[in-house]
C-alpha cells in the first residue's frame, strides 16, 4: 500500500456552508451556515505528513439554497485548482440536501485524475457528537492518498466513500446517510488508512460551458394528470425528467405529453421513483414501450435527480432537438453516462 510519506503537496478545502457549517442564530431561531473556511480548516483533526491544507471559502450557505448555475461555477473553481501542479485533491463541505447533485455534475464535467471529496455533516457543530470534524479529517485522509489517483468525485460520510455516479442520500438524519445502491462502496478510511475495495467505472466527461436550469423533474402518482408538464412546456421548460412507476411507466397521459415535447425538441428522459434497478421499456397500453415510442430517452439506473444534472449539462451546449439525428445523439449521448 503506498504510504503517505510518498507524498508531498497541497489538498484545498473549498468550503460551501452546510450542516456542517451550520449554528444557531438567535434572530432567526434556526440554524443557518455561519463558519468561514478557516474555522473549518481548523477542525481538521491531523493532516498526513508532506501535507499542506489550504482553505478557501466558495459560498456558505446550506444547500437547499444551493442552485444548478452556483454548483456549474463550484465546478469550474474546482477545475482550476486541480489544474495547479502542487495540489493532490480537493476536498469539498456541502449540505447534504443536494450534495449527490453537485458532487455527480462536478463527477461529469471536470476532467482530472486527481481525487475530489465531498464531505460534511449531519447533526450541526453546535452538537456535543457532531459528525463534521470526523467527516472532514477522512477526507483530507483521502484526497492526499496515492490509492484515491483516477477515483474520480466521492462522496465520503462516517468513514466510507461512494462514486458520485452511484451515490444517493438514504435517512434524513443519520450520520451513514449516504449508499449506492446495488453498485456498493467504493472503500473506507481506517484510522488514516485508506481501504480501496474497487474502482468506479469510468463517468463519461462532457465538456461544458453553461448549464441549462430549465429542467423539470416531475414524480409519478397515483392517477397524475399532464396539466403540469403542458403548463411548463409552455413556460420555457426545455427538458423533463419523468420519475415514473417501476421499470419506467407512466399514467397514460404522458405518452401524448411527451410526444408533443419531443416535437418541439424538448427532451423527456425516463427514470424510476423506486430505490434501485434499471429502467427499460416493457409495458404498453400507455407503459414504458409506449413512452419510447413517443420518443423518451430511458436513463438506465440514475436517479432523477442525477438525470436531472445530467440533462442540465448536456442541454448547457446543444440547441433544439429538431432533427432525428440531433436526437439520436442525444439519447447516445445519455446513453454513455446511464448505462
């Protein structure tokens, strides 16, 4: 296993509010992201020797308030620091509420084979057990390791990390809030020793200059009519993300809502509202083959709200989906990040 004394170098804090951030305000009688990024460095409980900590605060705030333009622009500042020869990873605080979501669009746009950690906190730093300091010396652990070269953008929470692609959050409260799933941990951090069980797949970088926040997610229920997804097509939505029933169906309403987008070159991709699994057409009579037929793009096992961030940064660069061949790419283009 190679040791940390091998490594000399840089890790950057870029610090964005969160729980982990987060005190009690007395005007507002609610907790609110307050920290600085100096104070958050210093809860860092022991860098590995040839190791330096440098902090830089990005935003603070918690990441309910977090938006799709905000996160594209954590993503850049994170590129730009990666790109300096002495830095060996970034580690990242960040509310957990849209943590997955900033974590995959930065897994999906910044190229680089040196680690990204997402960390942060679920009980607040005013708790006597706060998980944050924790939370943050393990991913400082991580991202100085040699073992964390070309893992890519983790997540890392109560001593295990997770792919960005595979991540999701679980339990609104618990300190091991975050799995992924049927594809399983990537490894954990021991004591300072980094445990690499397996290496993600390679994620499929799109480059990107902007991202499109006009992307709508809608979950299906239980006898859902298509007066909200005609209403934001007529509102300048320029794509959806259809969290449907089990393997990808819907009410049967969205056939016809969904064939309409399509002819105005607005994307419909198809997930699942269920925990874990694939979607893929099966069923007619308004089902998942008939949603195909109309032309929606199924998104393999992403979560809406990944397909979301990924639908945001694919239409960030293309105009109208006018033309059969502009969506055939399209759909090759999803294809390469959800299968």
């Amino acid at each position: 296993m190679p040791a940390y004394s091998d490594v000399k170098g840089e890790v950057v804090l870029l610090t964005t509010g969160g729980t982990i951030a987060s005190r009690h305000d007395a005007a507002a009688d609610a907790f609110v992201a307050a920290i600085g990024a100096d104070d958050m460095a210093a809860l860092v409980q022991g860098v590995p020797p040839g190791v330096t900590l440098r902090a830089e605060a990005f935003c603070n705030v918690n990441s309910f308030r977090m938006d799709l333009p905000t996160a594209f622009g954590l993503a850049q500042r994170i590129a730009a620091v990666l790109a300096e020869p002495s830095v060996l990873g970034v580690v990242v605080t960040h509310g957990t509420d849209t943590m997955e979501e900033s974590a995959f669009l930065v897994g999906l746009t910044v190229p680089a084979d040196k680690p990204v950690v997402f960390t942060g906190a679920q009980r607040n730093a005013e708790e006597a057990d706060t998980d944050g300091p924790r939370n943050l010396t393990e991913a400082v652990q991580l991202a100085a390791s040699p073992l964390a070269r070309d893992i890519g953008t983790v997540i890392l929470f109560d001593g295990v990390f997770h792919a960005a692609r595979d991540v999701r959050k679980t339990h609104t409260s618990r300190p091991g809030t975050f799995n992924s799933a049927d594809h399983g941990k990537l490894g954990l951090v021991d004591e300072g020793a980094v445990r690499l069980y397996r290496r993600p797949a390679d994620l499929c970088l799109l480059p990107a200059q902007r991202v499109e926040p006009a992307v709508a997610l809608i979950k299906m229920a239980m006898g859902m009519d298509d007066s909200f997804m005609r209403w934001a097509m007529a509102n300048g939505t320029r794509g959806f993300v259809l969290e449907a029933f089990g393997l990808g169906n819907c009410p049967p309403a969205f056939v016809q809502a969904t064939q309409d987008a399509v002819a105005k070159g607005i994307p419909v991709l198809i997930t699942s509202r269920c925990g874990e699994g694939r979607v893929k057409p099966v069923y007619g009579n308004g089902g998942g083959v008939d949603l195909a037929k109309a032309g929606a793009i199924f998104a393999g096992d992403l979560t809406g709200q990944k397909a979301r961030i990924l639908l945001s940064v694919l239409l960030g660069d293309v105009g109208p989906l006018d033309s059969v061949a502009a969506r055939a790419a399209f759909a090759e283009a999803v294809a390469r990040v959800a299968d």
